[in-house]
C-alpha cells in the first residue's frame, strides 16, 4: 500500500442524528397482498410509515359504469376475494334498494348461512397467517385444515370455492342442496373443539402473548377518527357491529354477542376474531334451525332499469363495515358506484398505528390488522 495514500474513516460524529428509510414490499412475503410499507427508523424504532397501495388496482367502480347491475355481481367478489359473500351481499341491498325488491325470507336466512361461512372462512385464513407471521406453522396447518371443512359447505351451496357469485337481485342463485342442515351442524360439532384447541396451542402461548400484548396500540377514540370498523374496532373496545347497529337480512332474529376488546392492541385484535368465530357458529346453529320455508329468490327482470335515484347499503363484513353507494341515471347501467372497503381505511391507519414501535413488531402488527389488498386496490 502507498504510504502517502491516507485512509479516512467517514464515522458520525457521537452526537449526529441519522435516519435509515427502510422498504418493507412491495414483494415481502409478510405483506398480505402486494403493499409496500417505507419505514423511517432510528435504529429499529419506527418515526414514520408510508404505505404505498395501487399495485393491485383494477378499477371496479370505473367498470362498474359499463355493465349491468346483475353483471356486475360477480365482480364484487374480486375486492375482498377471501370474504367474497359479504361483498356480493352489500352490493346486492343496494341494487335491490334501488329497484325496490326484497329478498324473501328463506333468501335472507340463506344469506345469512353464507355470510357467516364466509367469516368463519377468513378468520380461520386470519388464523392461520398470523400464525405464519409469528413462525408458528402448526397454527397454519391447522386453520387451513378446519378452514377446508367450511368451503366444501360453501363449495355445495354455489359450485365455488373462492370466488362464489351465490348471491343474485332478489335472493340466492340456489337452495341448500340435501343434507345441508346435516352437514352445518356436523361443522358445528367439529369446529366448537378445534377452536378451543387452537386457544390452547396459540392464543395462550407465553411466546405469542409476548408478542402481541401491549403492541400495536389503537386507542377507540383515535380509532373512531380514523374510521376502523370491524373486528378492529371492537378489539379497541367499541361495541360497534352493523349487524346489531342497522341489521339486515334478518339478522335482528339472531341471538349473539358483539365480542369486544380491552386494550386495542394486536392480542385483542386476534382474541376478538377468535370469539367472532364462535358467535358465527352460534348464528348458523340458529339460521339452520329456523330456516322458513318458501322461495329462495324473488322475480327480478333480466335487465334491471331502476329510476334515477340513488341507495347506500352497508353489511358486516369480516374485515369491517363494506359499503356500496350507487346513483342510477335510469338506464340499465350504474351511473356511478362507490365502495367503501374497510381494508382502505386501515392500511390509513396502520401508518399511525406502527409509530414508536420496532421493526419486530410491524409483521405482527400487520398481520393483526388482517388486510386484504384486493379491497384496498379497487
């Protein structure tokens, strides 16, 4: 080496305050769909997140215009594409709202069956990805296994194991084929034991609980402001579920709890989706049981021309409050729609809920909030 050459060390000085962006996404595997989360840090505390969205847009509102309202149907099961039912029944109360038809009640009990499948559907996905989230893999293994028994009843119902396009204007595409009530029950039977065996093997294990309790705070009044619904909402201690706030399709005929959180963090946010759960079962028991009699769709035209007006309708679905706004210009298409997907609002407030924690705790974090990007990139 030349001695004349003189290495110089480039070292802060002590006292020099330095930030690090870090890229979480948009490929991260953790993610739970294509996100992107730009993390300033100061070591491994978190001073701010941005999340980046829009690499799933496909712009359904926008195509929404240039089809016909019972066309557009199937497409409500590509938003939030793991929770498929409630998306079809929001928009379904709003077109029928517009046209002036009401399902019969066989049809709304029907939807009702459907809509708790599908929740208990996604929050056993829900289980199961944050068990991966937090390298515990059995959890996985176990909630995509109770998660199979659901979809073959929502597979018998519509010949669907994803995506369904079961709900039609003015009821069901379909009645519960033969032995369907057997079968729901014999779910029931199933599930009630496995759900207490994932509490033992998960929920109350000292590794997850010290992972999660105390972290990710949202407090109700901050989450009120941002406009978190769903099992979010009431993980903060808001006893809020549309269901029992503006029921629909019957669902005031139902007896069950709002389960509610205490300290909105990320334990409260997976303990109130596990006894969501067990209020889904308990609703299905019901539904099965008083299931009326008579037809499961009531007489819609071909080709829906509803006056110029406009309806808003909201259900309960399994990440929050999913909302449709649609004006009709009288033609048979939408002049306008609007969804109001509840993943959006949260992806919003993931960004406040990740300030002042460690990079350790985004995944699980993230993974607690329980978004789907289909709904966020519509």
């Amino acid at each position: 080496m030349n001695d004349e050459f003189e290495i110089q060390e480039a070292l802060p000085e002590p006292h020099e305050f330095h930030e690090l962006e870090l890229s979480m996404g948009p490929q991260h595997p953790s993610t739970h769909g294509v996100l992107r989360l730009l993390l300033t840090l100061d070591s491994e505390v978190i001073l701010n997140a941005t999340a980046h969205v829009g690499y799933l847009h496909r712009g359904f509102e926008k195509l929404a215009e240039g089809m016909t309202y019972i066309q557009f149907v199937p497409y409500t099961d590509r938003l939030d594409y793991v929770s498929a039912i409630t998306n079809e029944l929001g928009y379904c109360l709003a077109a029928e709202k517009l046209i002036g038809v009401e399902a019969p009640r066989r049809a709304q009990y029907l939807r009702v069956i459907a809509s708790e499948l599908q929740r208990l559907a996604s929050h056993l996905l829900f289980v199961a990805t944050m068990g991966t989230d937090l390298a515990a893999v059995t959890v996985f293994l176990y909630g995509f296994r109770d998660r199979e028994r659901v979809i073959d009843l929502l597979d018998s119902l519509s010949g669907q194991r994803l995506t369904y396009h079961y709900l039609r204007l003015g009821g069901v595409a379909a009645d519960v084929p033969p032995g369907f009530d057997r079968n729901v029950s014999d779910l029931i039977q199933y599930l009630t034991p496995r759900l207490d065996e994932m509490d033992d093997l998960f929920t109350n294990n000292v590794i997850f609980r010290r992972r999660t309790e105390g972290v990710g705070i949202l407090p109700p009044g901050r989450a009120l402001d941002l406009g978190v619904s769903g099992p979010n909402l009431r993980a903060s201690g808001v006893p809020y579920d549309t269901r029992k706030a503006d029921p629909y399709s019957s669902y005031q005929e139902f007896d069950f709890r709002i389960p509610t959180g205490k300290n909105g963090d990320c334990f409260d946010r997976f303990a109130v989706r596990m006894e969501e759960m067990r209020q889904s079962l308990r609703i299905l028991g019901q539904a099965v049981k008083g299931l009326p009699e008579g037809e499961f769709r009531a007489k819609v035209a071909r080709n829906v021309k509803p006056p110029m007006g406009e309806a808003y309708a909201h259900v309960e679905g399994s990440r929050g409050d999913v909302g449709f706004y649609i004006i009709s210009d009288g033609s048979t298409n939408p002049y306008r729609l609007k969804i109001r997907g509840p993943s959006f609002v949260h992806v919003m407030a993931l960004e406040r809920i990740l300030k002042g924690w460690k990079i350790a705790d985004v995944v699980a974090t993230l993974g607690s909030v329980d978004i789907v990007l289909g709904e966020v990139d519509r």
